[in-house]
C-alpha cells in the first residue's frame, strides 16, 4: 500500500510540474508545433508566365510533401495573371464590337 502512494505522489508532482513549465512559458496544453519559419527562397512565377515556366517549376519538399506556402504563392500568382489576361481579352473584345457592327462582317475598319 505504501509503495502504491508513493507512486501516486511522484506523478501527482509530475503533473504539477509539467502544467507549471507549461504555465511559466505562456504556452497552453496541447498546444501543437510551432509554425515553420520558411528558410528557402521564394519559388516565382515570371510576370508573363508561359507553359513552359509552368512546366519547369519545382517545389521543395517537406516532411510530408511540398512546401504549401510556395505551392500556395505561386497558384495565387497564376490566377492573378489569368484574371489580368481574361480582363484585357474582354477590353479588347469590347473595342472590337462595334468595329465589326459598321462594315463587313469579320473585317475591322480602321
């Protein structure tokens, strides 16, 4: 019996222990990994991005995978540049309209 309470004050200290460091540090229980600080470059798009620029991209690997934050630049970089295509491709297609109202079908007037 004596060896039993024994026991059970060593953990009882224990766990005083460990919820006091945990306190004195201002970190809760259970309060997971900290984020990883990026180390390596960032990996960019050029501004006027082709296939090929797509094709040869390459991601660093990290413990269980590619980098998110660099996958997550360079997708957020990609559809910046598509929006920017899609809205100068509408601009120019409004231009074109009404051109193409005056004379022959097909056929810009200048």
């Amino acid at each position: 019996m004596s060896f039993f309470l024994v026991f059970l004050a060593i953990v009882l200290i224990g766990a005083v222990l460990y919820l006091g460091a945990g306190i004195v540090r201002g970190r809760s229980i259970g309060a997971g990994l900290d984020d990883p600080v990026p180390n390596l470059p960032p990996v960019v798009l050029p501004s006027k991005a082709k296939p090929s620029d797509v094709d040869s991209l390459r991601f660093a690997l990290g413990l269980r995978g590619y980098r998110m934050d660099q996958v997550d630049q360079v997708l957020d970089d990609l559809r910046d540049q598509l929006q920017a295509k899609d809205q100068e491709i509408e601009r120019l297609s409004a231009q074109a309209q009404p051109r193409l109202g005056d004379g022959e079908p097909g056929r810009i007037k200048p």
